[in-house]
C-alpha cells in the first residue's frame, strides 16, 4: 500500500482509505448503500489492515450513528493500528441544535462519535458541510480547542465551495488557529468539476484531497453497460445515488473506453476507474466502499500498478466537460490555471 502526505499536515495516510457509510443500514437512506453489520464488519477491517490499509472514514449522519458504532466495535483491540475519520454538520435530530457547526453543536457531536466510536481521539474530524448561519469563526475556534484538548489530531472539510474553504484558511492563519489540512470532495470520471475551481485552491494552498464516490455510486463498478439493463440491485436503483443526473451517452462513452483499458491491463472496470483518480494532482487519498468482502477486495486491487500516459489520456478525453464560465475562459491560459496540461483544452 503507497502511503501520502495528507495536505501540508504532518500525517501519512494510505492512498485508499474505507469508507462506512454501508454499515449498520437500518431505516434510513444509508439502507440503500448497505447494512454490514459488526462480524462482517471485522473481517472487512482485518481484509484492509491485511492490505495495509489502516484508515476508516465513517460520519456521525451515516445510519444516524449507527456506522460508528459498528466501526468502533470492529476495530476493538485495534486502536493503535488505525486512523479513524469522521464528520460532523448535517442533521442527528429534530431540535434547533442539531444542526450545524456551531460551538454548542460540534463539542456535542465530538462527544458522541468519541463514545460511539469507542476511543479518546479522532485523527480527522471533517466539517461535513459548511454551516453559512453559524460565524466561521465560531466554528474553527471551537475546532482549535478540540485539537488543543487532544480529542481531534487534524482538522479537514467535505463539499466545501471555493470561498468557503478560502475564508476558512484566511480565518485560521489571522488567529493562529489549526487549518483544515484537506477536503474530502465528490470526484471521479463521471463528475470532475472538482477541478474547475477547488483542485487549483488545493494546489496553491496545499490542501490534501479525499475522494468520495470516485465509482459515482456504482455506475464505474462494471454492472453498467451499453446495451443492458441497469441492475435491479444497484445502489441507485434503490435510491441510493447523489448528484446530477448523467446521461446514458456519457456514462458508456466512459465505460467503453474503461472495459478498453481494462482488457489491456488485466484489471477490472472498477480498479481502472479507481487507479486514475488517484493518478490526478492534490488526491492523497481515495474513499472505497463495499457491501461484501468480494466488492473490497476488488477495490483493494486499484493499488499497485499505474495506467500508461496514453490510458490516462484516453480516458481524459472521454471524461471531459466543458466548463462553466469562468472556468472555461481560464482554461485557455497557463496564466490564469496552474492545472497540468491534462485540464487544458
């Protein structure tokens, strides 16, 4: 397993991380993504500590808690051996406080994903969104004093805007406060607005970034094809998916010059897709999920091995998407994008 940089932070993490989101399930919308439960849970955390991947990504919204739970009751005995990641910001309830990143909410929120999860600290505690009712300020203060206290090692963010993520780091640096060292951001063959705006902010500020749904829900894991039927049991089939919606045209124009590349190389649909994510600049580290050990050990094998300059430009241009403006005006000049030549056109 290649271990990363995270950011401009002193931490090294595996270049694919596991993300629980398919734990637990109950009643809620993560039903859609999975419901692993605790044994299965362990053995999918020793299959990745056996790959030398030692980093688990959950959030206190994932099944309302539940994740977390799962996640800390499979990694018993095993808290010297891993990094642990987890969010805070969406909704856990039905009162006026539990929402948000305010002073108030996030002491809470750290609180109970320490008990749920089982341990003193967090390494990476990430804002799961931004709160714009709640003053910046507020919010970064409150995540210095949980890192001064020892509970949180290394701050981060996920879904952020631009300015948001701007604003955030000026506010650190003006007080002195720690800096979100990355951003977890949605990105992948089939959404790469990612590098219109926010992956040129990370590469001038050396912000390190996490990748979520780099298989977009599971329309890059080798069960959509032209000519076939969606798959009954997908995740977005039972109302599992995010994002916009993506024409047929586009998604198999990818997906043909995946099952191209994957012929050639003797890799899967899914472990192409996955190897030039994390071939792209300021990514240190990719989120993969599974609902069984099958599903991960595929994604396991994304690692290990590098798609040739000709694969990645294959697939770069399948991929492309005019910009929206600014963005587009600013891809014509090396001036004004500080991307590599790969984004210009």
């Amino acid at each position: 397993m290649e271990y990363r940089q995270l950011g401009a932070s002193g931490l090294k993490v595996p270049v694919l991380s596991f993300g629980t989101a398919t734990f637990g399930g109950g009643t809620t919308f993560f039903k859609a993504w999975g419901a692993t439960q605790v044994d299965e849970a362990s053995r999918m955390v020793n299959l990745c500590l056996d790959a030398g991947l030692n980093l688990f990504d959950t959030a206190d919204v994932y099944s309302l808690g539940l994740s977390e739970e799962i996640l800390g009751q499979a990694l018993s005995g095993l808290r010297d051996k891993v990094l642990i990641s987890t969010k805070a910001t969406f909704k856990m309830g039905s009162g006026p406080n539990d929402l948000g990143s305010s002073r108030h909410r996030l002491i809470k929120c750290c609180e109970d994903s320490l008990r749920r999860l089982k341990t003193d600290y967090i390494d990476i505690y990430h804002m799961h969104g931004f709160d714009s009712k709640t003053p910046v300020e507020e919010t970064l203060n409150t995540l210095n004093t949980l890192i001064q206290s020892g509970k949180v090692r290394y701050i981060a963010c996920s879904n952020f805007s631009g300015w948001h993520l701007m604003k955030s780091l000026s506010v650190s640096e003006r007080y002195g406060w720690s800096k979100y060292v990355a951003h977890q951001a949605h990105y992948s063959l089939l959404s790469r607005e990612f590098e219109w705006e926010l992956m040129p902010l990370a590469l001038d500020q050396h912000i390190g970034t996490i990748v979520w749904s780099p298989l977009s829900a599971g329309r890059l894991g080798g069960k959509y094809r032209r000519g076939q039927p969606f798959p009954e049991d997908s995740r977005i089939a039972q109302g599992g998916g995010e994002g916009p919606p993506i024409s047929d045209e586009f998604l198999f124009g990818i997906v043909d010059v995946l099952d191209e590349i994957g012929a050639e190389t003797d890799k899967t649909v899914a472990q192409v897709a996955l190897n030039w994510v994390l071939q792209r600049p300021t990514v240190c580290n990719v989120v993969i999920g599974a609902r069984n050990e099958e599903q991960l050990m595929q994604n396991l094998g994304a690692v290990g091995w590098k798609l040739s300059a000709d694969q990645l430009k294959r697939l770069d241009e399948a991929s492309d998407r005019h910009p929206i403006y600014p963005y587009w005006h600013q891809r014509k000049s090396p001036v004004l994008n500080p991307l590599p030549d790969f984004y210009k056109s």
